[in-house]
C-alpha cells in the first residue's frame, strides 16, 4: 500500500524537549474510515502525538502527511480546515447555550459566539444539525441549555461540534473518562458510526472499552511504538505485557 491510500501518514517523527525525546522516530500509518485506538503508560508520547498532529505542539523532524499532503509546517487552524478534529480532556462547550446553537457555532463558517446569537441558520446548516445531533444521540436536547446535561452528554456534545466541521481525522483523547457504565456503551456505539466516513484516533487506558471499539491498537512505551495490531494480538504480546498491561 502506498502513502497516498492513508487518511495519515506519520513518518519518523520526533520532537524533543530540553533534549527528552518526548516522541522518537516514530511511523505510523491510519486508513480512512479506520479507527485505530492508541494505548501505554502515562508519559508514552500518547497526547504529545496528537498535539503533533493537530498542530498544538511543533516537531522537531519527520513528516506528516494528511490525506497525503505534508502538513508539518501548517499551523493549527489551517490543520482544522484541512479536516484535521481534535477533542481534548476537558470538554469546551457553551455552557449557558442550548445544544441547538452549540452545533450551530461550530458550522465552518467562522463565526463568533456573538455571531451565534443574532443567528439565522440557513437549510443547510439545520439539515447539518439535525444529522449531528442524531448521530452523537442528542436529537431530543436540542433546545436544552449545555449546562444542563449530564457529563456523557456534554463529551458527545462537544464531539458533536467538531462533526459539524466533518473533520476527515478525528481525534478524542480519553473520551469516557468519568462517564456512566451506560454512557460508555452509547459512546462505543457513536464510535462506531463516526468512522464510517473518516479516520478516528482515540487514546484511552479503559482496555474492555478497547476492545469493544478498536479496529487496530499502537501501542506506545516511551515516545515509540511498541507493538501494533488487532487487540488480541497485541494483548498477548510479551513486551506489551511487561511495560504495561501487567501493572
């Protein structure tokens, strides 16, 4: 397979800090429409990747290649437009707007909150927020303050805001983090069916919560991979076993 048929292309990358390889010669490839879950111990490199990817953090060299244009020297908002999503631990979402104008704020058209409130939505941008909100389950809180809901709510929520952009990549660091036993099937559901038409990457320790959503698992030890494959595989492996699943 070549590089061109990746959704992304990761390429000897690495980045240092005060002379710490945080990620080192790192390669890693991901196919459109796969979702591919990214595990290790704290300190691994796992959230530095994405904030390499997404822009957050510069490399110090290697390559990135997004559907199969080198995007290393782009900045982090033309990353965005390019389709590049990215959701970090904390949600942000507008707590005191409704779940309605949390979608609408997020439509790719640069506009404020400001915008938001004195805003028409055209048909377009309400067809688009009522197949959003159907696929991050939210279709009967629209009118709903954000506040409001309940912890899982607000994650799909703000996962919601970032498939109004419909991001070709996206990325969810820890995205079940305190939620509800519930909350976590739901979540694996929605996984699901986000990555029918784009490339997911997910960073998560909950293995059972893997397990249910991985096509393929990397596994990372610090700053490399260490092992990469079906979970079954990977769990087996001895290597993976010694640095971190036997803790």
């Amino acid at each position: 397979m070549s590089s061109t048929d990746f959704a992304l292309a990761v390429e000897d990358l690495t980045v240092s800090f005060d002379g710490f390889k945080a990620i080192d010669d790192l390669t890693l490839y991901v196919d459109k429409n796969e979702l591919r879950v990214i595990i290790g111990p704290n300190g691994a490199g796992k959230t530095t990747l994405l904030d390499l990817i997404c822009g957050k953090t510069k490399a110090s060299g290697g390559s990135i290649k997004f559907k199969n244009e080198e995007i290393l020297q782009i900045p982090e908002h033309k990353r965005v437009r390019l389709g590049i999503g990215r959701k970090f631990q904390t949600p942000s979402i507008y707590e005191n707007l409704s779940v309605l104008q949390n979608l609408e704020v997020s439509y790719p058209s640069g506009r404020s909150v400001w915008g938001a409130l004195a805003f028409k939505a055209t048909p377009d941008i309400s067809a688009r927020v009522q197949a959003v909100a159907a696929e991050i389950g939210l279709s009967d809180k629209l009118d709903t303050e954000a506040g409001l809901l309940s912890h899982g709510q607000k994650q799909w929520l703000e996962i919601g805001m970032l498939l109004m952009q419909e991001p070709e990549l996206l990325m969810l660091d820890e995205p079940i983090a305190g939620m509800s036993a519930k909350e976590r099937d739901l979540t694996a559901e929605l996984l699901h069916r986000i990555c029918q038409n784009r490339a997911v990457i997910v960073i998560e320790h909950d293995m059972d919560f893997v397990k249910k959503i991985a096509h393929k698992v990397t596994v990372m030890h610090q700053g490399k991979i260490l092992a990469e494959g079906p979970m079954e595989q990977v769990q087996a492996d001895p290597k993976v076993i010694d640095v971190y699943l036997g803790h």
